[in-house]
C-alpha cells in the first residue's frame, strides 16, 4: 500500500479496536495520521436540535476546553498506534459541518491511502435519528475503508 493511513481516534472503545485491528491486517504503512474532530459548543448544540436560545457566556472557554480535550485524544491515539508499530501523528481538526464532513475534506486533503475508523453499534433508529460517521464515510469516502465493528 502506498500512501499514509488515517486513523480516525475518539478516544472511544471503538475507535481503539480500530487501531488495534488495522495493526493487525497493516503491515508497513508509509506514513499516517491518528485524526480527532472536535466540535464547537454550538454545532452540538444544533446536532442535539437545542433550538431554543441559550445564553452562555463561557462558550468560548467551553470550545478551548474540547480542543485542549482532543489534542490530549489525539495523543492518546498517536501513543496506542506506537504500541502497534505504527509512526503516526496527531492531528487535530475543528469540525465545520459535521464530524464525517471534517474527516473526508482532511483525507481527501492528505491523500490518505486508507481511512480506518470505529463503529459504535448504534441501533436503526439511533442511526436513523442522529446518522453515522463511519456510515457517511462508506457513502461518500471514494478511497478505501476500514471499519471495525465495536
């Protein structure tokens, strides 16, 4: 395989078997990434459909805090790959739209060879309601995916 891999890593039980599963099938990447998206205070709130006015004078500190919390993630990742014999870097992304959205512009962006990520088990209706990461990503990725079951 030639071009770097992209980990998608949320910290989440999922996301590590991920990590541990692509070590398992990946025997020399050439180079690669350990991504984690966070999201700012009022785009969870729009996904969470919070419509009603909310008056926070801290969100500032709040998104300061889910960045500081995803670069420590994204480290944790970086640091799990090791254990696997992987070299990757940390990366951290501040998503726009959507988390899935982050992700296909940042592989798209690296010209990732793989993109490797978690599932949550979410039920139909779960993902129905509030959608998928790794589904999106097998709509819209156009390069090759791997997703570990949790």
């Amino acid at each position: 395989m030639s071009g770097p891999v992209l980990f998608c890593y949320d910290g989440s039980e999922g996301s590590r078997r991920a990590l541990h599963s692509a070590g398992d099938l990946i025997t020399r990447p050439s180079d690669g990434y350990v991504l984690t998206v966070w999201q700012p205070f009022s785009l969870r709130l729009a996904g969470a459909e919070a419509f009603a006015p909310v008056v926070l004078s801290d969100e500032e500190q709040i998104d300061t805090e889910e960045e500081r919390h995803a670069r420590e993630v994204a480290e944790e990742g970086a640091r799990l790959a090791r254990d696997h014999g992987f070299d990757l870097t940390a990366r951290v992304e501040r998503a726009g739209t959507s988390v899935a959205h982050t992700v296909l512009e940042v592989a798209a962006h690296l010209d990732v060879a793989l993109v490797v990520c978690g599932q949550r088990g979410r039920g139909a209706v779960q993902r129905a309601l509030l959608g998928s990461v790794s589904h999106a990503l097998l709509s819209h990725l156009g390069r090759p995916l791997l997703i570990a079951p949790e």
